[in-house]
C-alpha cells in the first residue's frame, strides 16, 4: 500500500518506495495518475531515466540557490517580526490543513507567497523548506530520491517567484496603485503556483513515462477555483500590510485559523454525502443484482416465463411514458414487470408447460400475484413493486383476483401491467395458449376495454406497438438480457426506512 509524506503542494501515488506527496499549501491528489498499478519499465531503462531526473533537479536546485544568494540582500531579511510571523504561520499551516477530497487546503503555500512579495527570494524558499521539513519530523519521506525532489521544489519555486516579482516592477516596493500591486500579487500566485505543481507533477509523469497534459487536465483543473480564491485572498493581504503593517498577517492568520474548523465541518458534511451516495448506488446494485437473481431464477425452471416477463417490463415502461409518468414511474413499472409472475416459482413444473390445465391447477396459477407479491415483499425496500405485483390480475369491473378491487381503486401502474400482461399473453409464442395475430390482440383489448382493462392505458399502450414500434422477441434470450440489464430505481425513502 502507498504511504504518505507532505511535499511541495502535491499528493503523489507512488508504488512501493513511495507515497502521496503533500505541499505546504492547498495540494493535490495524484493518486489518478495510476502510479500504483504503473507497467513495469526494463530496471536499466528506468534506472537511467532517474539519474537524468535526479541529475536535471540537482542543476536546478544549484540554479536556483544561487540566484536566492545573489538576488537577496540584507534588506530582504527585514522586517524580522514579518518573516517571523510568516515562517509561524507557514510551519504551523502544515498542521491545520484540512483534506476536502483530492485537495488539502492549509495557509502555508499563501504564507510562502506573502514572503516572495513582501521580503525575498532566500527567505520565501526558507519559509517553504521549513514548512514541510516541519512535518516530515512526524512523517519522514519514504525514499530519499522523493524527498530531494520536494527540496528542489519548494526551493525553486519561491526563487522564481520572488525573482518574478521583481521583474515585474516590484510594485510594492515602489508605491504603485493598490490596483497594479493587486494584479500582480494575484498573477504571479498563480503562475508560481502552476510552477509548483509542474515541478512535482512533471517528475512523477516524466519518471513513469506518464502523460503531463492528461494530469494537467484531471488533477489541477478542478482545483483552479480554489486557487483563484487563495490568490485573490494573498493580495488583499498583501494590500493590507501596505495599510496597517503586520497586523493584517495576524488578522490573516486569525481568519484561517477560524476557518479551519468551519471549513472542517464542511468538508465533514460532504464526505458523509459522498459516503451515503456511495452506499445509495451500492443497495441500488443490490437491488438489481436481486431483481436479476429472481428473473433468472425463474428461467432455469421455465425460460418461456422469464421471456414473457421480460416483454411485460418493456412494454409496460413505454406505456407509462406514453401515458406521461415520470421517470420514477416508469422504471417502477418496468421492475414489477420483470417480477410480476415470480410467484409461479413455487408451482409444479406442469403447471408452467401444460396446455391441459385442470381447475385445481388453474385456481394454483390464480394464487401467483399473491405469492409473487410476498416474495417481492419480504425485499426491503420493494413494497411498491409488491403492491403492483399483487394487483396485476384485477379487473376494472371488479370481477378479478385476488382482491376484487374495481376502477382507480387499482394501482395505475397494476392497470399498466395488466394491459402489457394480456396483449404478451395473447401474441407470444412462449405463451400456454396459441397466439394469435397482433392486429387481432389489439382488438380484443379495445373489447375488453372498460370491463377487463382501462380504456385509456389500452390506447396508450396501443400506440407503442402501432406507432412507436416497440417489440419483443420471444425467439431467443437476447431481449431478456437487456431488460435485464436496466437500471432498477432507488426505493423511495419512505420504503427504505420500513
């Protein structure tokens, strides 16, 4: 498993001699990058590709010291009490980070921006360096090769960013308007920030062979708001120095410090979101893999059944559309027709092949939608489907089973099922009766109509098959697998705490 260590502003997944890599301020995960599962390169291969890398770092690491050393002067280190307080909040920062997703966000990389504006190149790299040597006391970098590439980061960034500063006019130094110190204070945050994570980023990539602008895209795009908002937040801090010196990086480090725990509290709220969305698509899987396991259940004794209720679910869904439900209704629909006949499970396999039924066989088959809804019942969460299950079998005159219930006393969605149910009945050739032609079915429903069946769902579910063509094939499973391969619905909130 990886281990972690902070860094220069990223999180790195590495495989066995390394970790996810923290930064001093608000970093990011690489764990997308697949370093854990990164194709084996030939050893001699890979080795020469590190000694190039740790060779290019130690060049820049000497490049960029020496530019500290001769770009800083004795005033750089002044005023002592701000580059105090800046190395406080930076060390300290790395301790109040607080981790919101694939982002760590903590005050130390604005601490180290603060120190590239306000004194210099030497101190800015200082104020990093110590930062996350700070936190390396509580955990020590796993591999020396990880650990000199963070050195030569969060080295080379500060440098490039105070030198940057200076080439811009040092606007602070120079008494510009609030509007130019703002501005650039804002822009070159952000252009040291992407320097950052290139530096860290661009080793990782370049060591496994892996593609920068696709990590560019996945890991530092979504943090660019977040980024914004620091930057913005570093020039008004900047800003206010000018006004009232050291006390705006005290208020500063007030504010963030107070923010933290709101921000934790947060950043709480939303992992336990994420963690019950997570556990909503995994009973929502379940619920499926249930749905799946009866319906095939069921077509191990008698595929001629799970074919037929394949063909309700579909057509009862593009009814319900039809008729105008939502959604949620029609995928309701769909699952109920999917189950619908589960209850003949428990019957003798005669009764499911036989076209000569006897009347104590027919009064067994009249028992389905009953023992079909307590099998579907005893499913936590699937009252709903149930309760359409058991009344798919009556009548609009009142006259069927197993209730005797009459009119809209019937679920709408049962009264769906029933006008899919009877047409499939009449035209497969799955069925236990010799089917007949569908201009033929669709008559005999429009007769039915009113007594057997509800007129105006017959008609809905007569311009499915006429005009919007949906069919069934009943000649081999293919059509089963995909019905069986829908979504089933959430149940509804009020059914999960049942």
């Amino acid at each position: 498993m990886p281990r972690l260590w902070p860094t220069a502003r990223i999180l790195v997944a590495l495989p066995c001699d390394a970790a996810p890599l923290r930064s001093p301020g608000a970093r990011t995960t690489l764990a997308a990058l697949g370093e854990s599962t990164v194709a084996e390169v030939p050893s001699g291969s890979r080795a020469s590709r590190r000694a190039i890398l740790i060779a290019g770092e130690a060049v820049l690491l000497v490049a960029a010291v020496t530019a500290a050393v001769l770009a800083t002067d004795a005033n750089d280190w002044r005023p002592f009490d701000l580059l105090a307080s800046l190395f406080v909040l930076a060390v300290a920062g790395q301790f109040l980070a607080v981790q919101a997703g694939s982002v760590q966000i903590g005050p130390a990389f604005i601490s180290t921006a603060l120190a590239m504006v306000l004194l210099g190149p030497a101190p800015a790299a200082i104020i990093a360096v110590a930062a996350v040597l700070a936190w390396s006391v509580k955990s020590p970098p796993p591999s020396l090769e990880l650990g000199f590439n963070n050195i030569v980061a969060l080295t080379t960034y500060p440098v490039a960013g105070a030198l940057l500063f200076q080439a811009l006019g040092d606007p602070v130094e120079t008494g510009a308007s609030a509007g130019t110190v703002g501005a650039t204070v804002f822009a070159v945050y952000l252009i040291t920030n992407l320097l950052n994570f290139l530096l860290i980023v661009g080793y990782v990539c370049l060591r496994n062979g892996r593609s920068l602008p696709s990590a560019f895209v996945r890991l530092y795009l979504p943090v660019v708001p977040w980024e914004v908002a620091t930057g913005a937040l570093t020039a008004g801090t900047v800003l206010a120095y000018q006004e009232v010196g050291l006390v705006a990086v005290g208020l500063l480090a007030v504010m963030l410090v107070t923010s933290r725990y709101l921000l934790q509290a947060v950043v709480d709220a939303q992992r336990q979101r994420d963690e019950l969305r997570a556990q909503m698509e995994e009973l929502e899987a379940l619920h499926h893999g249930v749905v799946r396991v009866m319906v095939e259940t069921l077509g191990m004794r008698d595929r001629m059944t799970a074919r037929h209720s394949a063909a309700v679910a579909r057509f009862a869904r593009a009814t319900a559309a039809a008729a105008g439900l939502p959604a949620r209704e029609q995928e309701l629909v769909h699952t109920a027709g999917l189950l619908h006949d589960v209850g003949k499970f428990t019957f003798p396999d005669h009764t499911l092949t036989s076209r000569h039924l006897t009347p104590e066989d027919w009064e067994l088959i009249r028992s389905h939608p009953q023992r079909g809804a307590d099998i579907v019942g005893a499913v936590h969460g699937y009252g709903p489907v149930a309760d359409i299950i058991l009344c798919h079998h009556e009548r609009m005159d009142g006259a069927g089973y197993p209730r005797s219930l009459a009119g809209d006393d019937i679920p709408l969605l049962a009264r769906i099922l029933s006008v899919c149910d009877t047409f499939d009945v009449m035209t497969s050739r799955d069925s236990y009766r010799t089917p007949i032609a569908v201009e033929d079915a669709i008559a005999e429903l429009r007769r039915v109509s009113g007594t057997q069946l509800d007129g105006r769902l017959v008609e809905a579910f007569v311009g499915v098959i006429t005009e919007a063509g949906v069919d069934f094939s009943h000649g081999d499973d293919r059509d089963l697998e995909r019905e069986l391969r829908v979504r089933r619905p959430q149940m509804p909130a009020r059914e999960a705490a049942a």
